[in-house]
C-alpha cells in the first residue's frame, strides 16, 4: 500500500463505496474538512500575518480560530454528523460575515459557499434556510452601510443597488446551492436503490448457499452420483457439479472429476463406448432425456453395470446444461442372468410336464405362449393371438370376470399367486379346461409390475370328473331329479326367500303305492322304468320354479315355494294323483300304481327343514292309511301321534327288562270235535303309565326301531315253555303259534337256529310250533326268505299264513311254499250269513286249501251261526271271541279246564 493511499485511508476513510447517502454525506464531510485544514493553512498563515502587519487584528484573529474550529470538528469524530455539519457551516458563516463587513463586497464568496455547503451535507431545506441567512445577511449590512456605518466596500452604493447586487448575488447561489441539493436528492435515490439491490443480492446469496448445503446433504445420501454437467455443441464436457457418490461407483473423487471432464469416459468398456457416443450425439441434436446402461471397468478391474439418466435444465449459448443421476445396477444384472438361466430350465422343465407356459409383459402387453399350449387347443403357431386384450376374447365370456379380478388381485400383492380356473375355445369350437397359476417375477422400483410368468395346465379330464361327481352328489342316478341333498339346499334358498317376502312354501312327499309288486312280478328293470316315468309326469304337474327330487326307492318330494293360494296346492296334488292314476306301458308289460301324498307348509307348520320333512312323511301315511290314491294335509295330532310314538320307542326299549311284556294265549278249537289242543300266542304290553297299550300300536312302533327282534324271541321261548308245560299236562299234541314279523325274517339277526336249539333243550319237536306269517312276506320272498321256510319245514315247524284273503291274494306263492295252515281273514267271518258271498268266499278258500293240502282256521269267529256256518263248509279249526278271548297262561288252563269237562259232558 502506498504512502498515498496510506494518507488517505487514515483521513478521508475506507475507499469503498458508500452504504448510503449519510455514508456518503459522511465521507464527504470528511473530505470537505480535511480539505479545509490544508488548505485554510495554506492561506490563512499568510492572511494572518499580512493582517497583522496591516494592523487589522480583527481578520487575523478570525481567520485563526476558524482554523482552530475546522481542526477540532475534524478531530472529534464521535460528534454526530449534524454536530459537525453545522459546526462547520458555521465557520463559514462566521468567516464570511467577518470578511463581508472588515473587507467589502469582494468576500461574499465565503457566504455563497455556506449554502452550497449546506446542500451538500444537510440537504435541500439546510440549504434554503442557508440561501435565506445569506440574503438577510446582505441585506442587512447593504442598510448599515447606507445608515452611515462604516462599512468597507459599500461606501457611495445605494439602497437599491445593492438589493439588486443581493439579489444577483442570491441568483447565482441559490442556483448553485438547489443544483447541488437536486443533484443529491438523485444521488440519494440511486444509493437506496443500490442498498436495496444489494440487500436483496445478499439475501439471494445466502439463500443460494443454504440450498446449495442442503442439495450437497440430499445428494450425498443418494445412492450412486448426481451430477450436473455442461456439455458444449462440439460435445465437450465441463462438470458443474457431483456427488460424493462418485466414489463408491468410480473409486474417484469429485474433485477429480470437476477437474478432469473426460476422466469418467475413461472407464466405460470398450465394447460400449460406442453406443454411448452414438447416444450423447444424438441427445445434443434433439435434447431427448437420456437413459442408458453400460458397463464400467475400474482401475482394479472390477466391471460394474450403471444406469445413467438425465435431462437438459438450460440452454445457454455456451451449450447445454444437463441434470442427471448414475446408479450402480450390477446386482440386479446379475439376477436378471441368473433369472434367465433358470427361466429357460424352467420353461424346459415345465414343457416337458406337457403343460403350456407363458411369459407377459406388462407395459407392451404382449404375451409369449408355448408351442405345447397351441397345441393344447389345436391352434397352429400363427393362429392364436399374442396380445392380451385379443387373447380374452377366446376365453369364455362366464370365466372372464373371474379371471380378470384374481389376475389383478395378483398385480395388486393381495395374493402371493396367480391362479385361476377358466374355459379357452379350442380350434374345433370346443371348450377346454386351463388352470392357470403365475407370479409376478419383476416391478419397478415403486412397486408397479413389469412381468409375469406361468402356465397352463389341461385340467378338463379333472373337470369332467368333478362334474360326474358332482351329479352324482346332487341328483339321482336314475330319473335326473335332485337327491335329498340339492333338495335341502334348494329348500334352504326358497325358505329365505319366502321368508324375506312374507310368503309360504309348501312340501309334499309322494308315495306310489303299490310299486313293490311291480318290481316283484315284473322286475326291477321295468321298476326303474316305472320310476322315471312317474319322475316325468311330476314334473309336468309343476312350474319351472318349484322344484321335485327323488329320495330314494318310490319315494318323490316336491317343494312349492311363493304360494299364494291353498286350492293351488290341492289342485298340484290332484293332478300329481291322476297322472299317476294312469296306465304305465312299460315295454311290452303295462303296470298301474297310485300315489299317497303327504303335504305340510312352511311356516305355518314348521321351521325347521327336517321338521317338515318329518310331518309331510306322517301326512303322507295317513293317507295310505286312508284308502291310498288320495293326499292328507299335516295337523297337530299327527305331530302328536309322532311325539308318542317316539316316547313309546324309549319306553319300548326297557319295557323287556322291566318285565312289562305279557304273553295272552287264544284257544283255537277244532270246529269237528269241539277239542282244544292249539292256541295263538299274542304279546300285550302293561306300560306302567298308559296301562295296557294294543299292539297294533307298539308292534310297528318295534319293526321300525328293530325292537322286534327281541321281544319276538322272547316271546318265542315263553311260547316254548308253556307249550311244553300243556303238553305234559294236557295234551301231548299241543301246539302254540306264534306270530313272526316280516322285519325278523329279513333281519341280519337269524334267529332261527337259536329257536331250534332252544326246542332241542327242552325236549320240544318242532310240530309244537307254528310260526304265522303274512301274504307280504311272500310276496316279497327273497332268497333269504325263502331259506327260512324251508328251514322251518325241515325243523317240522308249522307255518300259517295269516289273515288270508285281505292281502295281494296271489295264489302262486300257495303253489310255491310249503304251507300248513291258511287262516280266513275275520273280514270274511264278520259277514258269514246263509246264501251270503262271504260264506261262498268261505267255501272256496276252504275247498282250495283242503286240496293244496292245508288245513283252514277261521278267525273272528263271535257268534254260534259263524262257527256252524264255517263246520258245514268243512273248515277246520275255529278262533275267536265266540269260544274265548285272548288270556293269560292261567286264566287259559282254567278256561281250558271247564271247556275240558263241558265237551266231555
């Protein structure tokens, strides 16, 4: 720094510019003082001492204390600026007035710089006030001087003249002095539009800086390097700005790379370098964002994949300036290598499973098919499409929904897999089963799929089969109706409906009546016939919306949903009657049959499905038990009727432990002689609570629980036993029957060796009993059955058949059994009467017997005309109230004592 500079800096101050205009004004007062040190030195000494010579002591002593002012207010710079301003306004002031009065006029010089002064240190308005002290000043000294004081210079000049010379003299300066304090007023402007700029370029720049730290932050944790760079028309690169990034893909560090623009160009491979330049080249043509991968290979030889990306920001005239990111994507390379190896052993092992495999891209939706899928549904390589909007058109319309929501149910990660059932057209038309199973198997950083892969697997064979299964589950084998099972399902479905709209349902069970003999004389076949006619014609008899199945053997269900009117129903149930009433033609044979129906509704009866179901079957049998052909609604009593019935069941089941059970014995007389040597063993049950209970009511109630087994043997062995008893008492022929079910006879429970073993044991032949049977045990006589009878014909074990002539009344099975005795149904006796055609009924069953080799006991004999009619017409033995009613073992012998001594008398 030079001594001038020195100089200056000490006085004057800084050499910067002015903050603002007080700085300025500052600085110039300043200036200004030090001015008027030197130079106030520099003429007043000489002015001093020339005044001094001249004897005017007044102008020395003024111009030395001016001198002495102006160097204290330079020296005092914690005065504030107004203190020094007008202190050295003053001075002027002062000095001039002195120099105006000692001298004259010639030192009005000193008074036109206090206002200029002003203008510049204090503004406009110190500047008017100083031009208008000056003026008053003149003024003033002009009339002392023509007032006779003794002023110099202003000696000989009017009033008038020197207000003329004032007002020049004003002119000049009060030019002088706004000029200067315009000229300020500008200055001053301009320096608070300055201060402005720069407070503002100063908040601009540090908000520069503190973006500039947080993108340097920002950039520093992306992975890879950002950079920005600029890249001149002839392809030059000057980087601005990278990350620290640059190290971990590069191994070199930014400022490396700001000072050598080319050093990252030197590790690209050289088998892509071209297509990069290719690349950058194009980009400076047509500024298109750039996204590229390429290979790197480092200083230690390490190959790397990078993916760079950018974007022109700016254009300037120098060139362009670019944005962008470089990421290291060598791992996921790698996978996606790894990927396509195992993809290809993939694709190899699943076509060799004879499955179809496919590949999709997401963005193109294009699908890549194999050939084995083609082939599948018959297509040649270039007849199925590859686009995936085309491809749905060949899957079935009803699949397509379906398909499209577990696909994007996938795409979305709601499923960890792809998989989905659905029909592809074939080349022929037909329709194919695919199941379909993919995954997703790469996605954009954001999550957004980009590909699937899978397969297609033929699974029509699988379909075929579960329908098969499914029609067998759900309907009958034979007639095509619904089974029991897709019967509660639909009934579940009308019941919520009718339920929901207020209305009833209404279920009717159809029994053919008669249908086991059609199957008995004509075979199942033409059963089976009969079966799917009948099917037929009941589903002609309903709408399509109500609904009939077939529960099993010759048993229909059908369900009535929304009714809105009984005489509906009843009309239905005609129709169903009458249909049915009708000749069957089955192949050459004709067959008639007739139907029961039970009917009962929802809700009026019940709720519940198997509820209904049981009271439309109790319906159904009181029908049958009404004449048959007809229907019968469901009522409380049949409820009631079932709820004894299951309470008689429980009660049944202990009544043989508890010893309820008692054996009644009916003599059977021989209507020649009068003698009693048999007797009809009958089972009477004294419940506890209900006393005596028939056994027309407990012995069906025993077949359907399979109670019968039992209490027919024991009544068996207690019929054993007092036939031996009588036999040695009474009479060695004695012989008691006992009736046998025909729900014993089909049994798996045979009890007959046991009967013979138990006779043997007691020392009892077979003739000493006969087992009774019915007509419709041998009607439906199996080979089992069949056995029995021999083997009761073997044993020499009599067989009845009991209440002849009420049943089926088929005369072959007479033909084809051994039958010993035959008994006339009371039906036949009740009426007997001279000349009567049940006593010709009688007559013929009597004759026919006798000529098949049977003996004939009447049952139902109650009066004396009975008992001669039936011994007139030959008959042999005689049952019934007439002689005795049914009784206990020692009621009997006493009967049969007096009845003893009466015939003998």
């Amino acid at each position: 720094m030079s001594a001038c500079q020195t100089i200056r800096r000490k006085f004057l101050g800084a050499d910067t510019a002015p903050l603002d205009i007080h700085d300025w004004r500052d600085r110039l007062l300043t200036a200004i003082l030090m001015v008027a040190l030197v130079m106030g030195t520099l003429t007043a000494v000489p002015s001093i001492l020339q005044a001094w010579k001249e004897g005017q002591a007044a102008i020395a002593l003024v111009d030395f204390l001016a001198l002495a002012w102006v160097v204290f207010v330079w020296r005092q710079r914690s005065l504030s600026f107004h203190t020094r301003a007008w202190s050295l306004l003053a001075v002027l002031y002062a000095v001039g007035l002195v120099l105006l009065v000692t001298i004259g006029p010639v030192s009005q010089i000193y008074l036109m710089a206090f206002p200029v002064m002003a203008a510049l240190l204090l503004g406009l308005r110190a500047a008017l006030f100083a031009l208008a002290v000056d003026g008053v000043t003149l003024l003033v000294v002009g009339y002392l001087a023509n007032a006779d004081f003794q002023v110099p210079g202003f000696q000989g000049q009017s009033l008038t003249k020197w207000a003329i010379i004032t007002a020049n003299f004003m002119f000049v300066d009060s030019l002088i002095a706004i000029s200067c304090a315009a000229l300020l007023r500008g200055l001053e402007k301009s320096l608070e539009r300055v201060g402005r700029d720069i407070a503002e370029r100063k908040k601009t720049e540090a908000l520069l800086r503190a973006s500039e730290e947080s993108f340097r932050q920002i950039t520093s944790q992306v992975p890879g390097a950002v950079f920005r760079v600029l890249v001149t028309p002839s392809g030059e690169r000057q980087y601005r700005f990278i990350s620290p990034g640059v190290r971990s893909l590069y191994g070199v560090d930014p400022e490396a790379v700001l000072a050598d623009p080319d050093l990252l160009h030197s590790f690209i491979h050289p088998d892509d370098l071209e297509r990069i330049k290719a690349v950058q080249k194009s980009t400076r043509q047509d500024h298109a964002p750039v996204n590229i991968e390429y290979r790197v290979v480092l200083a230690d030889g390490t190959q790397k994949w990078l993916h760079l990306s950018s974007s022109r920001v700016t254009d300037p005239a120098a060139g362009s300036v670019r944005n962008g990111v470089i990421v290291d994507i060598t791992e996921r390379k790698l996978s996606e290598e790894a990927l396509r190896a195992n993809e290809a052993r993939w694709k190899l092992a699943l076509e060799s499973t004879g499955d179809g495999v496919w590949d999709w891209d997401l963005k193109t939706r294009q699908v890549l098919l194999s050939a084995r899928f083609k082939e599948m549904c018959g297509y040649a390589a270039d007849e199925f499409p590859d686009e995936l909007d085309r491809m749905l058109q060949f899957v079935h319309p009803d699949d397509v929904p379906c398909l499209n929501q577990d696909r994007d149910a996938h795409l979305a990660g709601a499923t960890p897999t792809f998989v989905n059932e659905h029909r592809v057209r074939c080349m022929d038309g037909s329709w194919k089963w695919f199941l379909t199973r993919g995954l997703v198997i790469s996605r954009e950083a954001d999550g957004t799929p980009l590909r699937m892969i899978g397969t297609h697997t033929d699974i029509s064979g699988r379909k075929q089969t579960e329908a098969l299964i499914w029609q067998q589950a759900n309907y009958d084998g034979l007639t095509g109706l619904p089974n029991r099972q897709m019967l509660r399902d639909r009934l579940e479905q009308d019941i919520k409906k009718c339920k929901r709209d207020g209305q009833s349902v209404a279920v009717m069970f159809i029994d053919l009546d008669h249908f086991k003999e059609v199957n008995d004389t004509l075979g199942h076949d033409h059963g089976d016939l009969l079966l799917v006619e009948a099917a037929h014609r009941i589903r002609h008899c309903i709408r399509d919306s109500d609904t009939v199945a077939r529960l099993g053997g010759d048993e229909f269900t059908v369900v009535l949903p929304e009714l809105d009117s009984l005489p509906r129903v009843e009309q239905i149930a005609q129709d169903i009657i009458a249909v049915l009433a009708e000749v069957f033609q089955l192949g050459h044979e004709r067959a008639y049959v007739s139907a029961s129906i039970g009917i009962t509704f929802y809700p009026d009866d019940a709720t519940d499905i198997d509820d209904l179901f049981k009271q439309a079957d109790q319906a159904m049998y009181v029908a049958k038990d009404a004449g048959r052909s007809r229907f019968s609604y469901f009522t409380p009593a049949l409820q009631e009727a079932a709820q004894t019935r299951v309470r008689l069941t429980n009660d049944l089941r202990q009544a043989l432990t508890n010893e309820e059970f008692k054996v009644f014995y009916q003599p059977i007389v021989d209507l020649q002689t009068g003698r009693v040597h048999k007797a009809e063993a009958l089972i009477r049950w004294q419940h506890p609570t209900r006393g005596l209970v028939s056994p027309a009511i407990f012995i069906p109630i025993a077949e359907s629980s399979g109670l019968i087994n039992e209490i027919g043997d024991w009544v068996f062995r207690q019929s054993a036993a007092q036939a031996r008893d009588w036999r040695a008492r009474h009479q060695a022929d004695f012989q008691i029957s006992v009736n046998k079910s025909p729900v014993q006879f089909r049994s798996q429970d045979n009890t007959l060796q046991d009967w013979f073993e138990h006779l043997r044991k007691l020392g009892l032949p077979g003739r000493s009993m006969v087992v009774e049977i019915t007509e419709g045990l041998l009607l439906d006589a199996s080979s089992e059955v069949s056995q029995q009878l021999v083997e009761l014909r073997q044993a020499g074990i009599g067989v009845s058949l009991d209440d002849f002539g009420t049943g089926y009344s088929s005369l072959s099975y007479l033909q084809k059994f051994d039958i010993d005795f035959l008994k006339i149904d009371q039906a036949f006796v009740r009426g007997l009467a001279p000349a009567s055609k049940n006593l010709a009924l009688c007559k013929a069953i009597i004759l026919m017997a006798h000529e098949l080799g049977m003996q004939v006991i009447a049952e139902g004999v109650e009066t004396d005309e009975q008992r001669s009619l039936l011994t007139q017409a030959g008959c042999d033995f005689g049952q019934g109230y007439h002689f005795a009613r049914p009784m206990p073992a020692e009621d009997f012998e006493h009967w049969y004592a007096t009845r003893t001594l009466t015939v003998t008398a």
